[in-house]
C-alpha cells in the first residue's frame, strides 16, 4: 500500500489545500450534497433539450454519468473503471446500472464517504478506498478506463494526478474529465472575477483550477495522446443556475428542522454562489470535458 498524502504531494507543489481541509470538506458536506441530489451525484449537470429535464438536477446529472461513461468507449467483455475523487460513488453506481459486466474501483480522502458509500455499493461490483488519487495502490495498467468528475480541481489538476491516472490504465484505455477550469492564468484574472475565483476555491477547499490550455498539453507530454477537449459550459449552465434555489432551500430546511448549519455548509453554500458568478464570466472560466487515451 502507497503511503503518500494529498498534504505531501501539495506542499511540494506549494499549494494551500491540506488533506485535512479536503476530508474535511467531504465528511461535513455530503448531506448538503444529498439534498444537491438524491442520486449523490457530486456535480454539475449535462442538459440536453428534450432529453433532459432542466427543472430536476438528477435527469441533468445522471446525463454528465451517461456523456461520461460513452466518453470511455469501454471494450466489450468484462471491464474495470477507477473513478478518481469518487465521493459516495453516485457516478459508480450509475456506470454499474449500464454495463452489467463492468467493476469499478473509487478513490477519496473521506472516511465518511467510503463507510457510506461502500454500504450503497453492498452486493454491487464496486469498492471504494480512503486514498489520495495522487498515488493510489491500484496496480500499474489495470483498469479500462478512469473518470475524474468536479475532484481533481482539489489538487490544481497536477500533473501529480494525471500521471497516476496514466499509471493505471491499460493501453489503449481512455481517461475522462468534466471539470471547470481557467482560460487563463488566475494572475490575469479581472478583479471581480479573482474575488469569486479565491471565494470559490476556499468555500470548496480547492488548490484552484487548472488553465484548460496547459491541461492540455500536460495530458500529452505524460504520454496521452488523441486529447480532445470539448467546452460544454452551455450544456452545464442551467444546472449551475439552480445553485441559488438550492441554497434558499436548503436553508429553509435547516431552519423548519431546528438544525444549525455547520460552518463547512456555510462554506459551501458560499463556494456554491461564487462558481455562480465564476460561471457568468464565461471569457475567463469554462467547464470542459477533456478526453484522453493513453
């Protein structure tokens, strides 16, 4: 079993997210993800007219699962999927539901989520690890395919990440990332759009979001190749604009529950309304989906 932090990997990179800061993130946060979702789909949606419903956040969701999963064009027979920063393993079970012989494998730093998660998989074909997906102990070129949804962001998608990502997947296998990123530096960023970008990156304990040009090119230098990158952030837009209904309601839920909202969901109703306003400024962010095949 590897033994390397998330900490060790981001203070070589001088970054500020600690692995305390990201566990504990996702132990506070999953039941204000619950009422996101009650698949636990862990990120944004994918809208397609008279497909999707653009009132429910499941029909968008479960779509970014299906776009996803044909994305890795999965060889026939039995096949294996690790899904990087898995969270309570929405995304796995969904992948389950469609391929009958698939396996998948998740990785997360929260322990909350891999005794939850695991529960929901019980009697499935998927497990889930409390491991940094900077360094895994999945064994070298042993999976079909690998997913990264709204996870690696929490390392400043490093090259750290890629590369393991590399590591593990069999030749000829795909990697798939749905993410939002920077259309430049975060240096050049105009001055409303750094505050939400700052706002947004210490609500959701994120290193920040990688530049979509150097992603690119870090893919190909690890060795992936046919790296396509497709800007869907029109297709994510009407499930980004449910943010503050979602934030209201889930206030109001609180309050007619006698509950005290902890400080992490405070942070994350905050992070949540300033990837708002960080998705407004479509000439400086964007939500991609990148395509990999090593």
């Amino acid at each position: 079993m590897k033994t390397n932090t998330i900490t060790q990997t981001l203070q070589q990179e001088n970054k500020s997210a600690s692995r305390r800061d990201i566990t504990n993130f996702y132990d506070e946060a999953t039941s204000d993800y619950r009422f996101w979702s009650k698949d636990l789909n862990m990120h944004f949606g994918y809208f397609i007219f008279g497909r999707t419903n653009p009132l429910r956040r499941d029909s968008m969701g479960n779509e970014m699962n299906r776009q996803i999963y044909n994305r890795l064009q999965l060889p026939e027979g039995s096949t294996i999927v690790a899904d990087l920063g898995c969270g309570m393993g929405g995304t796995m079970r969904n992948f389950l539901k469609k391929n009958p012989k698939l396996s998948t494998i998740g990785v997360t730093l929260s322990p909350f989520q891999v005794q939850e998660g695991n529960k929901l998989l019980k009697g499935k074909k998927g497990l889930i690890l409390e491991e940094n997906y900077c360094d895994t102990s999945i064994a070298s070129k042993s999976v079909d395919g690998v997913v990264g949804i709204e996870s690696l962001c929490h390392s400043g998608h490093s090259k750290e990440t890629l590369r393991e990502a590399y590591r593990i997947v069999k030749p000829g296998g795909r990697f798939v990332i749905a993410d939002a990123f920077l259309k430049k530096e975060a240096s050049d960023l105009c001055v409303g759009s750094s505050f939400s970008y700052r706002k947004l990156c210490k609500g959701w304990s994120l290193d920040g979001l990688g530049v979509i040009s150097k992603v690119k090119e870090h893919l190909k230098e690890i060795g992936f190749s046919n790296v396509t990158v497709e800007d869907i952030s029109l297709r994510v837009a009407p499930s980004v604009f449910h943010v503050p209904f979602t934030i209201f309601g889930f206030l109001l839920q609180q309050i007619f529950q006698h509950k005290k909202v902890k400080p992490q969901s405070w942070n994350n109703l905050k992070a949540s309304f300033y990837a708002l306003l960080s998705g407004l400024h479509l000439n400086e962010f964007g939500y991609y989906i990148i395509t990999a095949e090593k």
